[in-house]
C-alpha cells in the first residue's frame, strides 16, 4: 500500500495535533488491501455505533492482525 496526497492550499490544519488538510487524496492498493478497507471501515462504522467514546482507529493495527510483519504506512479514522 501506498499513500499519496495534495496539500489543500487553504493552510488549514487541525491546531491540536498539526494535521494539514488534503484537497485530494490517492491510495494505491492492491485487490486484497482493498477488500481489508473494506472490512476495516466498515468495522469502524459498526463501533462508532455501539460505543459512544469511539475515537479513532488505525488502518495498519487492523493489517498488522492478519499480517504481523506488515510495516507499511497507516490510515487513521477518526470519527467526525
């Protein structure tokens, strides 16, 4: 998996942790990586209904359950 994006010009980011807004974003994944996205934001939808406090989740813990040497790069879901 790769991720590539492109800065929103704005300047705007999240003032608690840094984040810059992205005006677009490409991932680049193989069949299977997208069918565990699936599953995985699927899963993430599911929790942020059950549990109140749901915050975040990462897309690499997700991987790293099926694959424990996955050391690729990471997608966070945060709920809005």
């Amino acid at each position: 998996m790769e991720l590539f994006g492109t800065p929103n010009t704005s300047g705007r980011f999240r003032a608690d942790d840094g984040v810059g807004r992205l005006s677009e974003a490409t991932l680049h994944l193989s069949a299977s990586e997208m069918l565990k996205l699936s599953e995985f934001l699927a899963k993430c939808a599911r929790e942020t209904r059950e549990f109140d406090l749901w915050d975040h989740e990462h897309f690499a813990d997700f991987l790293r359950l099926s694959d424990n040497a996955y050391d690729g790069p990471d997608l966070i879901v945060h709920v809005a």
